[in-house]
C-alpha cells in the first residue's frame, strides 16, 4: 500500500470542491490553490475573472450538500447573491428572482424575466423550470439583462444548468444515497459508458421520496400530507468521429406525485406577521382534496464544426407537458380553534398539454487576433393547453371550468463583437433582434360567464444591445463595466369568471454596472464586487386576490433597481477554506397612478384611494429581499486511511413582501437557516459517508401567503437530519 504524505491527504480531502476522484489543481503541494472557475456566461468557456458579468457558479460539493435532504430547484432560493425562488405550487412551478426583479404570477403561461436554461435549451413555461438538479457539471447565475446572447425573457438574468456530459475515454460513474427525516431518501447516480472509439453514452437517474408526515385533523388521518415521490432519467449519447464535428445527444423525462402546496388558513396572528396561537406544523384541518402529479418530458440535439477559422453550433430542442395538474383547498388554522373550516370551495388547474421547440445555428468565430465575433439566429414555438376548475368541498363535484390554449411563437438574429485594444483592455458589443407574437383564446367555459373578449392577438418587435469594457489591472486583478438592455415580449393571462382576459404590454430594461473580479494570495483565495442601477419600464406585475380569487396583469409606469454584490473564498490554512457572499438589493415602484384591491382581512399601510384600492407607489417588489448573505466553511482531518471533514454552511435573507401593497401580516420575516455536515471519505475521495443537517436550527417561517381569503399562508421545509453514502467507479 502506498503510503501519502500528510499534506497529500490535506489536497486530496480538499478536492471536494472538484468531482470525485480528481485532485486539487496547485502549484505547491504546501500551498493549495483555487481552481479556475470556467463560465460559459457570453457562450464561450472563458475563466470567470474575464467575463464582464456578476456571475456566480456552483458546482460539486456546494450542490451536494444544498441539495442532501432531497430539495428541489427551490434550494437555490438565497445560496448566491442577489437570487430568490420561491413557489405557491410545492415543488412545481418555481419563480425565480435576480436582484429583486421576477414575477408572482401563477397562471398557467405565466412568463419570467429571469430565463432557466438546462443544456442550452431555454425552460419557457413555469412547470419546465422545475426539472430535477442532478448528475450536473455546474450551474450558473449570470445577473443583469442577458438579453444579446440569449434566446428568451433574460432582462433579470439567467440561471443555466449544464449536465455531466459523456466522454469515450472509460468506464466511470458515481452512486449517491442519502435517507432523513420523514424518510426522506434519495437516489443519484450515473454511469458513463464507451460504445466504441467515436460514440459513448451517459445515463443518469435520480430517485427521491419523502413520506406524508402532516395530520388532517378533519378527516382523523394522521400522517395524510405533504409527502411526494420523484423520479427523473437522462440518457445522452457522444458521437466524435474526428477532431471537427461532434454531436450530442439528450433525451430526458420528469415524473413527480403528492401533496400539493398546503394552504394554511388563519395561520397569521391579526395586525402581525407572526404565526397564530396555537399553530402546529404537523396538523392541517382541511375538507378537501389535496394531491398534484407532473409528467414532463423532452430531448435536444447539440451539433458542432470545427471548419478552422469559425466553429458553427446547432441546438435543437424539445421540452414537453404531457400532464400536470394540481389540487388544494385553503384550509387549516383558526381564529378560535383547531376545528374551523374557512372556505368551501377547492380550485384545481394545471396542463392537460404542452410542446415548446427550439432551434438556434451560431456561428463563433477562432481568430488569433484581437477581433471574434459571434452571430445566429434563434426559433421558438410553444403551443400549450392550460385549464382551472372549482369544486364543492363539501361533495367534490366540480362546479366550473375554464380552459384555454396559446401559441406563441418568436424569431430572433443576434451577434456580439469583442475586440482586444491591447493586452489588457477588452470591449465587447452585442445586438439582437427579436419578433415575438401570442395568440390566446378561451376554449371552453363551463358554468362561468367569461367577461370580454374570448380571444387576444399580440404581437412585438424588439432591438436590444449591450457595450461592455474589460481592463486587467494587473494579472490577478480586473475590472469590468457593462450597459445592457434587455426586453419581455407582452404576456397573456387567462380569463375568470369575474376578470376578462389580461394583457400586459412589453417591459424594458436597461441596466448600468461595474465590477473588480481578482485571484489572491498566489490563488489561494478569489473575491469579486459588483454594483448595479437599472430602470424598468413598463414592468408586468400581478395582481392576486384582493377580495376575490383573481389574478390579473398589469404594468407599472417605471421600477428602479440598484445595489451591490460581493463573493470572496479562499484558504484560511491548507485545511481551513470558508467562503462568504452577499447582496444589497433596492427595489422600487414609480407609478403614482397604480392601485390595486386590498386584502380581505389584513392591515393595510399603504395609502387606500377614495376608491378603496391601494396605492403601491414607492413600494419595493414583492419577494424583493434587501438582504441576502452566505457563509459556509469546511476544516479537513488527515487520518491514516482517509479524511475526516466538517463542514456548515448559512444563508440569510431579510424580509419580503408577498404582495404589490404590503401589510403587517403579509411581510414575510427575516430568516436564517443553516447546514452542518460531518463525513469521511477514503480511497483519495472515492467513497464518502457523512451525516448532515438542514435548517439546524427549525428554523419556521411564512414564505408565501393568499389574501383572497382569511389571513393564509404557506411555510419553508421542516428540519432535517440524514445520512449519505456516495461512491465512486
């Protein structure tokens, strides 16, 4: 047996930042280094120090151990600067937030200013955006408008996910299992396959099931709710005939079961934003029917040339709904007493179809001199058919139902300069055009009178363009400054029985930043700092509830945004590294014109018109925290034959709005919840065993509310203990 240094088991028990089995990249085996993080932020593999974008990328043991008790996309929510996902529909149908800009809205096409991207395909529809984090090389969130080099809805930012992709060279692979409270347990894994000298496959999966473990105090059943089973498959093929051309081959599908988001009426204490007496996260009185099922599914093609001076990319895609739908009633609390039913009537929605396809050709230029360019063109189309019903929770017959289709269809040329004035200034300039048009239209209305028109046509053009400039102060130290606009095409939501169908016209931005990025200490340590001021015009807002179970669209005359992000990490001692982030986001709507209806039960401190609506002038954005911040450090043991480690890791987040009008009850509270993890790995990181904890603290707040009806809200994950196992080969 070969016997390692002490300092050989400090690199290799640190190369936990890198996948398992590969070491720590360094120069001196005294001094550990940072890897060099690679971001394909402007669609070209470039060291993160160089991109003039606040971008932060995750990967390896940072999503393992946010993700160990079995998360969803939701994890994500608070991890990095300036980034927020939350979501009223459980595990589907996440909303995404980049420095306080997104949107609240629920319906069934409701659009996004921030854009989810897995494998260069965008996730247009809200139920795409759910698909499971696993087997992935990284992820990446690239603040500010994107709007040049990406395909859709990017005036916030992207988020982009980039899966494990297969290579020929051997057989490899990796198994994860974890189990924890409620028995929650998980399954990953993946096996890389070589078929021959040119083709190889990848297969992943990721199984995961959490128990129902909430009573229904009503119907006497204990352990009824909040349960859900999830599994997800990817299989992808590698062919490499020669050095030129390659092609890669995705196919991958969804399926997911169990509770729907539970509704918790009366759980806010009258006149504050604390829980009521009495309230038990474990029990819910509720008449009616709760479960919600997913089925997804989707394939994309990523061709590349090597035709010498230019490399030509084509990425064809195809995402799919066969079937979502979901059902849940509000109930639960009491003003009283554990008894009370506040709402007979139970809603339902969802997809009974749903196809987007996608297709870009990019050509990319490889010139050894100061001038590379980039250019394309994009085509998306998306055809879907969305639906509501009510119910009688009392028998559960339904009483209505309202169903409708849209088309949506947008084309789009983009190109982007970067030209090198000297060694160390670099400018880069983009444009693009885009024609985006939807046609929507009420299907069928049963025992609903729709008001207004039963269809809308809308259609839009739109040039957007950024300039940014790059300066190397010196070889570990840059400095960037960026002008970019960005746009969303106008959105559609559907009719009710008391609202007509809503349109809300097209948002712009335009976003001003500057940032320093730098490696330090002989790349023992990175930090970045950017600052940013962005003005939105016209911004698509939703309006929920009010007194009344309606949703509907609207645009604010003007919203502005600024703030600042920060990141730093590094290696306090070669067995000592720790990381910290943060961010100081400012939101703010300009419209001295816009009122919306107010909650049914709640206080108000806005001012109310003589109308009886609400004033949100110089409100801040709903789920607009003003504070993010992150700290997690990891210390390392060398044993004899293997590495003891722990490691925490906290994430803080100030308060929020639920709503455009805020109210005492509907302010969400600060929260901070933290991880801790204890493990051993052995055989230079190829197995690993580690117990953990998330929300080590039980941490237990509201995080969404609906005010149509009584003061009700929903609640974060309960805490967690668990074990895992990971294994390599």
């Amino acid at each position: 047996m070969i016997k390692l240094s002490k300092m050989h088991k400090r690199v290799l028990a640190l190369s936990a930042v890198l996948p398992i089995g590969t070491a720590l990249a360094q120069t001196d085996v005294t001094q550990p280094q940072l890897e060099t993080v690679t971001v394909t932020a402007q669609r070209r593999a470039e060291n993160i120090k160089d991109v003039p974008v606040s971008v932060t990328m995750l990967k390896d043991e940072k999503l393992d151990v946010l993700l160990s008790g079995g998360q969803d996309i939701r994890f994500l929510a608070g991890k990095v600067p300036s980034l927020n996902v939350e979501s009223s529909n459980g595990r589907t149908f996440p909303r995404f937030y980049i420095r306080g800009y997104g949107n609240t809205d629920f319906s069934t096409f409701a659009s996004q200013p921030v854009s989810l991207i897995y494998d260069d395909v965008v996730q247009e529809n809200g139920i795409l955006k759910g698909f499971p984090v696993f087997d992935v090389a990284g992820v990446e969130v690239l603040r500010g408008p994107q709007g040049t080099l990406f395909g859709r809805n990017t005036p916030a930012g992207v988020v982009k996910f980039e899966s494990a992709k297969p290579n020929t060279d051997k057989v490899e692979g990796y198994y994860n299992v974890s189990w924890a409270s409620h028995n929650t347990t998980s399954l990953e894994a993946a096996a890389n396959v070589p078929l021959s000298s040119e083709w190889a496959m990848r297969v992943s999966t990721l199984r995961q099931h959490r128990d129902d473990f909430v009573d229904n105090t009503f119907t006497g059943q204990n352990d009824s709710l909040e349960g859900y089973n999830e599994h997800a498959e990817r299989v992808q093929f590698l062919y490499k005939p020669s050095t030129t051309f390659n092609a890669l081959f995705n196919v991958h599908s969804r399926t997911t079961d169990g509770s729907a988001r539970l509704f918790r009426a009366n759980i806010i204490k009258k006149g504050t934003n604390d829980f009521a007496d009495g309230y038990d996260f474990t029990k819910i009185n509720t008449n009616g029917l709760n479960f919600q099922n997913l089925r997804t599914n989707g394939a994309n093609a990523r061709l590349t040339w090597d035709l010498g001076s230019v490399k030509l990319f084509s990425i064809t895609g195809y995402e799919g709904v066969d079937n979502y739908y979901s059902r849940g009633d509000i109930d639960g609390g009491t003003p009283t007493g554990p008894g009370f039913i506040p709402f007979q009537v139970q809603t339902g929605g969802g997809l009974s179809g749903l196809k987007q396809y996608s297709q870009e050709f990019r050509v990319e230029s490889k010139n050894a001199g100061p001038l590379n360019w980039q250019t394309g063109v994009y085509y998306f189309k998306e055809s879907g058919d969305g639906f509501s019903d009510n119910f009688d929770s009392t028998t559960q017959a339904q009483t209505s139902h309202l169903a409708s289709h849209q088309d949506n269809e947008a084309y789009a040329a983009f190109g982007s300069v970067t030209y090198d004035v000297n060694s160390d200034f670099t400018l880069r300039g983009g444009l693009r055009y885009t024609h985006d048009e939807k046609e929507f239209r009420t299907v069928e209305a049963v025992n609903v009178t729709q008001i207004g028109p039963k269809s809308v046509e809308e259609s839009k053009n739109k040039v957007n363009w950024d300039l940014s400039g790059t300066y190397k102060i010196n070889k570990d130290v840059s400095a960037y400054a960026r002008v970019a606009t960005g746009f969303r095409a106008p959105s559609i939501a559907a009719a009710s029985a008391s609202v007509p169908i809503t349109v809300a016209d097209a948002e712009t931005i335009t976003s001003y930043e500057a940032g320093v990025k730098a490696d330090l200490f002989n790349r023992r340590a990175r930090a970045s700092l950017s600052v940013y001021d962005y003005d939105v015009k016209n911004q698509q807002l939703t309006v929920v509830g009010g007194n009344s179970n309606v949703t509907k669209l609207i645009n604010a005359a003007k919203t502005k945004g600024r703030g600042l992000e920060g990141e730093v990490e590094g290696f306090v001692t070669p067995d000592f590294k720790v990381s910290l982030s943060g961010s100081y986001n400012f939101t703010k709507i300009e419209d001295p014109n816009l009122y919306v209806a107010k909650c049914a039960q709640c206080t108000i401190t806005d001012p109310i018109g003589a109308n009886g609506l609400v004033s949100i002038n110089g409100n801040p954005l709903p789920q607009a925290a003003k504070w993010i911040a992150n700290f997690s450090a990891r210390y390392n043991w060398p044993l004899a034959d293997g590495n003891l480690y722990v490691l925490t890791d906290w994430s803080y987040r100030s308060k929020i709005n639920f709503f455009l009008y805020e109210a005492k009850e509907f302010t969400g509270k600060e929260m901070t919840e933290g991880g801790l993890r204890v493990g051993y790995n052995w055989d230079g990181g190829k197995y690993e065993i580690a117990g953990f904890a998330r929300n080590i603290t039980n941490t237990k707040r509201i995080i969404g509310a609906i005010d149509f009806n009584n003061l009700t809200g929903f609640v974060n994950e309960p805490r967690q203990f668990g074990v895992q196992f990971k294994g390599g080969f």
